[in-house]
C-alpha cells in the first residue's frame, strides 16, 4: 500500500476502510497501524484490481491467474506485487 513508509514489517492482520471509503487501514502483528490509498483485491474471477479507495475507481487489472488467487502481497516500495493462487502459482508483477 503506498510508498515506503506505509509497509509492514509483519504480517497484516486485518483491514479496514474508512465510512466514506477514502482511506484504507491496515493492522499487523509489527504492532503498526498504517494508512493508504490503493487497495489489492482478488478473489474467484482470477483477476487482480488495483482500486483507488479515495473515488473506487479501478486503476488496473491485472491478469494471468487461471485459478482463484489465494494471496496478495505488495514489496516494501510498492514496486511490485506478488500473488498466489489456489494451484500454488505465484506471479509477480510490475507495477
């Protein structure tokens, strides 16, 4: 989520959206709470989108998954992400 100073040192154990939506906050076992606009999601329609929580709009899909994707996880400068899905594939893209 975001640049730099917004990443985890640990596992996030839970997310939450702001009541209008603008802001995402994220909780891990590092004992931080942080805060972002972007937002991963995946699920059953093997597609990855990047949503901006501040208007919702989709920003970028991204494809190549051909089963549920099971994990999402951003790089520590937000310059990639990596996913995985439920045949064990992990893909890493570009961002």
């Amino acid at each position: 989520m975001g640049s730099s100073p917004c990443n985890h040192r640990d596992a996030v154990i839970t997310l939450a959206l702001s009541p209008n939506s603008t802001c995402l906050a994220s909780g891990s076992s590092d004992r931080s709470v942080k805060s972002g606009t972007m937002l991963a999601t995946g699920g059953d329609d093997d597609d990855i989108k990047l949503i901006n929580t501040i208007d919702g709009s989709v920003v970028r899909v991204l494809k190549g998954h051909i089963r549920s994707i099971t994990g999402i996880s951003f790089d520590p400068n937000s310059e990639y992400l990596a996913s995985i899905d439920s045949f064990g594939i992990v893909m890493i893209y570009e961002l």
